[in-house]
C-alpha cells in the first residue's frame, strides 16, 4: 500500500492547526458585537416604548469553525410584555442550534443527497459529526423560510399594484411549459411520541395509492436556445418553478416568477404556453393578456401511436409507416388534412372504432394549437422536453427515490431548497433568517 501523498498530510495539518485560531478570532468578533449593545436598550416593535432588561443568560450554538459562546441579555416591553434578545436577532442565530454557514451547506448536502448521505458526506467534507436527524432539523428551519419567501412572492405579485422587475427590455416571446408528476406520500397525520421509558409504538402501515402530485413549470426564452449538434439544442438558462399546490397555485408562482425576472410586458410579450392537453392547463391561460398555447408534439404522435398499435400491431412496419406519415404532416401543419384521412377510415370492431373517435376528438379540439410548421418557423419549439427533463431534476432525482415517503411539510420545504439550488440563486438562502418550526 502507497504512503499517503506529503501534501494531503500537509494541508490537513493546516487546517488542525487554524482551526482553533478561526474559532478564537470568531469568538472575537461576536464578543465585540455583544459589547457594543451591552448599553443600548431597544425599542419595542409593536408600541415603540423603550424595553427594559429582563434578565442576561450565557448561550452557546454551533458554527463552521466550532462552538460559540455569548452574554445574552434579554428585553421585555412593560406595556406590551413583548421580549427580545438583540444579540441573537442582530446575528440570525438561535441558542443551542446550527446556524451561520454551516446550517446552508448542510442544507446544501442534503438537497442532493438523501439525509443518511448527506450526514456522511457532512463529515467527509466539511469535518463535522452531525446525525441525519440533524440535518433533517436544519433544512426543515431553512426550508420553511425559503417556502416562505415563494409564498410572499406570488402573493406580492399577485395584487395588480405591486410593482414588478422594470419591463423595459422584457422580451418578445417567452415559452412556458407546465407538467404535473406523482410524489408518494406518507399516511400518517402526526408524528410518533414516546411515553416515558416506553418504546416508540410502531409506524402505522403505508398504504398503497398515497400520492400528491407536483406541478412543476419551466420558463425560458427562445432565442436562448444553443444548437449544440445537428438537430439538438440546449438552453443557456431557465427558471424553474414547483409547488405541491393545485393547478390556480403554480400558475399564480408562474405569473410572479416572469414579474420578478421582467419578462412579461402584458402590452407586448407573447406568452407561449406548452402543454399535454390537459384541460387544467389551458383553463387557467387566460390570466396572460397574450399568450400562444401550443399542444405537445410528442403527446399529440403517443395518441397515433395507440390508434396504430390496436390496428396494425405492436412495431409492425405498417404502424411505424402510418404514424410516421401523420408525423409528417403535422410538422407541416397539415392539421386539418390528417383529421379528414382519418374521418375516412372504416375500422372493423367497435374497439378500433372507440379508439379512432377518441383519435378525431383529441385532434378536432386541439386543432388550433397545432400549427407546428408555423411555431418551428417562430422558433417556439413544439415539445415540453424542458418541462418533462425538469421533472427528472427537480423530483425524480431527490424526492422518488427507492422506498421514499414524504410529509407535505417536509417535502414542501425541500422542495423550495431544491429550486433555489437548480436556479442557481442558493445565495438568496444567506438572506432568509432560520425560522423555528414544529
């Protein structure tokens, strides 16, 4: 076996032996803080009376480098029995908890890792010894905040005399897909309690079917798609947006998130909206003054695909023949033309026949949302490939993975975490104060 390399020795001698000098002049600098408020008595919040002390206490938390200790008095409001301590409101800190830094990698590791992981991993990076109920702890405290601000926003947005991101170089054309995908859920209402010494009574069992859906939208803009090989492009950027809400609540996050970004000029910006023909889309586009609402190309050929398999057989040529003829003519906007072909055949069971009406139906209704030839030319794109990819990224890869069962709170709060880190906007988190939750 090889020794280990000089200079692996040599920078973890380093880091043992600043280590301690880290945590002194940290300790410092908060000692610093503390003297400087020891003589200033705040004003309460709610009748701006001046506070008077209560009483002064040592705390401790825990930090990248270590452990912290403070002084810590406490205020009380005579009329309004209000209390703080200005100290831990000025530093974002709480008695006893991680915070600082080491609270947001930790919540960082466990966004893309499973808590078991992320505990492992927080030891193999970062040198701490923390349990995955601890950093359970942390991304709930940080993800309640983080679910919060999403919240704010999309109210804020929503009243029509907010003032949204200037629109004065809001784009032309922005595209918008949305897709909704099942989240397994857990059954039970309430977290198990332990009663003195006895042991913990047993999970109660999980029963099949449990599941919420997510809704999950992509925004982007279309001259912002790179053709990175013949015939195949990547986005420079998008924005996701996700929410285990209904419907009216991802479209209302959709609306605040093109605000906040100064993308949506009701006068002059087109909205084009990608969907799978789900009636909950289309319902609810009317909140965008103009809008363009495309049916996916992809979903529109799966509904050929059902017709030909039950009439020419599973993968035989014929069916390939027919569903590749129809392909044709869509992409050539020849809507109409497949619609009447289609009106002329006679099929021979009454299944076929089902199956060949449902075929006309889908494509009668949706007809004025399938002039792909037209949206190609425009470069809108005829596919929710962004949306479905988005799918993978934001739920598939964290939230559904082998034997995973969520809490509406939990998931809700790790969610809103994860669409920080996929937007690359984790540094809004240094912003966010942690929240205690139950």
């Amino acid at each position: 076996m090889q020794e280990v390399p000089r200079f692996l020795l040599l920078e973890r001698e380093v880091e043992i032996e600043y280590r301690p000098r880290l945590l002194e002049a940290l300790q410092g600098k908060v000692n610093a803080l503390a003297d400087s408020l020891c003589d200033q008595a705040p004003a309460c919040g709610q009748c701006g009376q001046p506070m008077q002390r209560h009483d002064t206490e040592s705390v401790s938390w825990t930090a990248r480098v270590g452990r912290l200790h403070a002084s810590v008095s406490r205020y009380r409001c005579p009329a309004c029995k209000k209390e703080c301590r200005p100290l831990l409101d000025l530093l974002g800190v709480e008695p006893g908890r991680i915070c600082g830094s080491l609270a947001r990698l930790l919540a960082l590791l466990a966004v893309v890792a499973p808590y078991t992981l992320a505990a492992r991993l927080a030891w193999l990076l970062l040198g701490v010894k923390i349990s995955p109920m601890g950093v359970w702890k942390v991304v709930q405290r940080l993800g309640e905040s983080a679910a919060h601000y999403n919240d704010a926003l999309s109210q804020y947005h929503a009243d029509s005399r907010s003032e949204g991101a200037p629109i004065g170089e809001a784009p032309a054309t922005v595209v918008l897909s949305v897709d909704g995908c099942m989240l397994g859920m857990q059954v039970r209402t309430q977290r198990r309690r332990r009663k003195g010494c006895e042991p913990l009574p047993p999970l109660p069992k999980i029963e099949e079917g449990q599941f919420h859906e997510v809704k999950t939208g992509v925004l982007l803009l279309p001259n912002e798609r790179v053709e990175t090989s013949p015939g195949r492009h990547s986005l420079v950027r998008r924005f996701l947006v996700s929410c285990l809400g209904d419907a009216d609540d991802i479209f209302r996050r959709l609306y605040a998130q093109l605000r906040e970004l100064g993308w949506l000029d009701t006068a002059n910006t087109v909205v084009v909206i990608v969907g799978d023909g789900a009636e909950w889309i289309w319902n609810r586009t009317t909140i965008f003054v103009r809008r363009c609402e495309i049916l996916d190309f992809w979903h529109a050929l799966e509904h050929a695909w059902e017709f030909a398999r039950l009439c020419y057989g599973e993968r035989s040529p014929r069916a390939v023949g027919w569903v590749h003829q129809i392909s044709q003519d869509l992409r050539a906007g020849k809507v109409q033309e497949v619609i009447a072909r289609l009106k002329r055949l006679r099929p021979k069971t009454p299944e076929l026949r089902e199956k060949l009406q449902s075929l006309i139906r889908y494509y009668s209704e949706n007809a004025g949302r399938m002039h792909y030839d037209e949206y190609l030319r425009l470069g809108y794109g005829i596919g929710s490939g962004a949306v479905e990819s988005a799918h993978k990224q934001v739920v598939h890869a964290r939230f559904r993975q082998a034997g995973m069962r969520w809490s509406e709170a939990g998931a809700r709060r790790l969610l809103a975490l994860r669409l920080l880190l996929l937007n690359d906007n984790w540094a809004l988190l240094d912003r966010l104060a942690m929240v205690s939750v139950a």
